[in-house]
C-alpha cells in the first residue's frame, strides 16, 4: 500500500515544468511532487498551460520513437519495416490487411506466407524476400486495376 500524500499547494508552472523532465508520465510527476495522480490529473484538466506542456512531451517522445524507429530503418531491421508498412503504408495498400489478402490468394495455390521461417536468414536476405513480397503485392493490385 502506497504512502499518504500531503496536502501541498503545487504551482501549474512546478507541474508543467516536472511534465517536461518526465515526459508526460504523470505518476512520476506526482510521486516527485509529494501529491496523489488524482491532483495532477485534476490540474492538468484545468490548466490549458498543463495541458500544452503535456502536449510538447507527447510530441518529443513521438520525436524520439521516430528516430529509434528511422535508425532500426536504416539497419534494414523488417520489424521496423513491417511496422513502417502497417501503420504508414496503409493508404498505398500495404500493411496487415494487405498480407492477409495476399495470403488468402496464396492459399488458392497451397503456399502460405505463415509458412515462411525467417529465423535462420541474414539481413540481406529478409530484406531481399521483404521487396519481392512488396513487388509481388504490387504487381497483384495492378492487375485487380
């Protein structure tokens, strides 16, 4: 069970400036502040200055996954690929949807994407079995056109 906080008087500027140093985590900016998340999370409902701050860290943190996500890009990594497709690509028709119709069509012919082990491949051959999925997926849209 956790200790009992004390009533203390906290400024929106003392919250704002914790929600920066902890990158929004309001639990950790309560436990810093001696006050229950209840508080922070009333104040922060009530503070537009809160509120932005909270904004600016969600911003940074989405900044940061962003280059941890470009540099695992730039390694070749295909989780980040498949992640990149699935969250990004979906307007130009990639990501799960698309694999799971590519599969369906792959059933008709008794081959399954599932089927494939990539456990034992090096970087440049998932990379090279990543594009020709990405040509073949490709190539099956335009022929639907």
């Amino acid at each position: 069970m956790g200790r009992k906080k004390v009533n203390r008087k906290v400024s929106d500027l003392e919250i704002s400036r914790w929600m920066i140093k902890f990158d929004g985590k309001v639990s950790k900016v309560a436990e810093q502040l001696d006050v229950t998340t209840a508080t922070i999370y009333r104040r922060m409902k009530n503070s537009p200055k809160i509120q932005a701050r909270l904004e600016d860290a969600d911003e940074r943190q989405v900044d940061k996954a962003l280059g941890v996500l470009d540099a695992h890009l730039e390694s070749q990594s295909l989780n980040a690929a498949k992640y990149v497709l699935d969250n990004r690509g979906k307007k130009k028709g990639y990501g799960a949807n698309a694999r799971e119709e590519v599969e369906e069509d792959d059933k008709s012919s008794g081959i399954s994407l599932s089927q494939l082990d990539t456990s034992k491949m090096d970087v440049n051959s998932k990379k090279l079995l990543m594009q020709s999925l990405l040509l073949a997926q490709k190539k099956l849209e335009e022929d639907e056109e």
